[in-house]
C-alpha cells in the first residue's frame, strides 16, 4: 500500500487539529515525569461519561442529577464525590458545575464514544484499507453513509457511487481501477462526455481504458473533458463529488466494491482535498504514446 502523508500541504485547520492529535494518541508518552492513565482510572471516566456529558450542557444540583441520569441519591452523591474528588466539579450555591478540566475530560469522553461508534459503522472500510494511512481519521466521516454489498445487495455501492455521480458536474479522484465498469453507460458518459473528470490510475487501468474505448477516450482528453494521471501505487478508492466525498474499498481478490463511504461534512471534504493534492502531485501524466 502507497503510505503518502497529505499533511505536507501546510496550513492549520480544524482538520490539522484533529489530524495531530491523532497520531500523538498513537504515541506513549516520552517525556520525564510522565504516565499513562491505568485501565482502571480509564475505566472510571468512561464510566462516569453520562454526569459528564449532564454537567457539560448546564449545572446542576443531586436533584436534578438524579432526574435526569435516573440514579438513586446514593448514586448521584457517589458520582459527585467522584467528580469533586477529582478536580472535574466544583460546588457552587448548591450546584455542580464542572472546572475548565471537567470541560476538557466530559469533551474528549463524548469524543471517545462518538469515534468508537463511528469505527464500529466504518468497519466494511476500515477492514479493507490499509492501516498505515495515517492521514485517515475517524472524525471526518462521523456522519457518513455507509453502503456496504451484501448477499442480498451486491450492488448497493455501486448503486450508491452512479446516485452521487449523477449528481455532480465534476468527478476527482484516484483508484487503482474504475469505480464502475466502462460497461456501465453512466460511468462512460462521465469520462467522456458532460462532466469534468480529472483522475489518477495506475497505468495498467489507463491503458485498458484506451484499449477499450480508443477514441472517445482520446477525444475527451483532447477536449480537456478528461485529465488522466498515473501512479504506480494507491491505497484505495477516493471519489469527490460537486456535494459529496466517498471512499471505496475493494475485495483483493475480485477487485469489486464491496463498500462506499460518503459525506458531505466539511472536515472530510477537507480531508479529500488535501489527500487528492498529495497523490495528484506525485502522478505522470499521460504520454503521447498512451494517448496512441
């Protein structure tokens, strides 16, 4: 798999946030005096996330506490204790309202259960990606569509991809094939005609396309409707849309799309952006003589 990092582009962003920190949560801890939480102190934050995530939006007092996480009084002065205990809340005429610490730990639990149930929904992608890319984070595809094949669906990705693809009026991206066949009329008529295409291939996929579809091929290009580029070596799928990213993972051995993930969140179109820039910008263009 290609391990390209998209974050030479420069620029500080939401995305280069989310981006740094997650490559340093990859890394133990290195500098003198320092230490990783144990299981059973992780434990206790996870546990304690929904008073967490009560005080986060407003303080309360134990009544309300009660009311709203449906705990029993010995519960909630446990919870409180716990929360004070640790420099997470503070008392205040009779309410609790979390310290700038609480803020930031209440944040990042409702961080953790967001990502973990986001990787739980990009598992079929997650599973066929490779595990290096380290410009991929969950945080950008939080709300993404998931279509995955299944026995009874083969085809919903594919299905999925033509619905956004006939939708927009341009069409980037790199793969190591095709996302659908050139036998599909949609598709042909994207690279070829009315929309404008801009992709990176591998040069084996090129020069099938050209061996398939000689002249309309050609006369897209020379029309400037289609800008081809190779690259010996892409990780995955990457379509961007007018409105929309997508991601696509494909079976090794049968080479199909087995799953389509697409948002249109702000953050993932950012990271499409810079990870298209990264790949493009180390690709050939065509030659003369793949042009035949």
């Amino acid at each position: 798999m290609d391990r390209s990092d998209p974050g030479a582009s420069g620029g500080t962003t939401v995305y280069d946030e989310l981006v740094r920190n997650a490559l340093a949560m990859r890394r133990p801890p290195e500098r003198p005096g320092d230490r990783r939480l144990g299981s059973g102190e992780l434990v206790d934050v996870v546990q304690h996330g929904p008073v967490l995530e009560a005080l986060l939006d407003e303080p309360m007092d134990r009544r309300e506490i009660e009311s709203q996480l449906d705990v029993s009084k010995a519960t909630s002065h446990r919870f409180t204790r716990w929360l004070t205990d640790r420099g997470f809340a503070e008392k205040v005429d009779g309410r609790f309202r979390l310290t700038g610490t609480g803020e930031v730990v209440a944040e990042e639990v409702l961080r953790l259960e967001r990502n973990v149930q986001t990787a739980d929904d990009l598992a079929p992608l997650l599973d066929l990606i490779c595990a290096d890319h380290k410009e991929f984070v969950v945080e950008p595809f939080a709300d993404a569509t998931v279509t995955e094949a299944t026995p009874e669906a083969p085809y919903a990705p594919v299905d999925r991809f033509v619905e956004l693809l006939r939708a927009s009026s341009t069409f980037r991206g790199f793969n190591t094939t095709p996302m659908l066949p050139l036998s599909v009329e949609t598709f042909a008529e994207t690279l070829f005609a009315g929309t404008d295409v801009e992709q990176v291939y591998l040069p084996a996929t090129v020069e099938r396309l050209f061996e398939v579809a000689p002249e309309r091929a050609r006369a897209a290009v020379e029309r400037g409707d289609l800008t081809l580029l190779t690259r010996e070596a892409l990780p995955y799928g990457l379509a961007i849309f007018d409105d929309a990213v997508a991601i696509g993972g494909y079976d090794e051995e049968t080479g199909t799309l087995r799953v389509l993930v697409d948002t249109d969140d702000a953050i993932g179109r950012e990271w499409a952006e810079r990870t298209y820039a990264v790949y493009r910008s180390h690709a050939d263009p065509l030659t003369e003589t793949t042009l035949g």
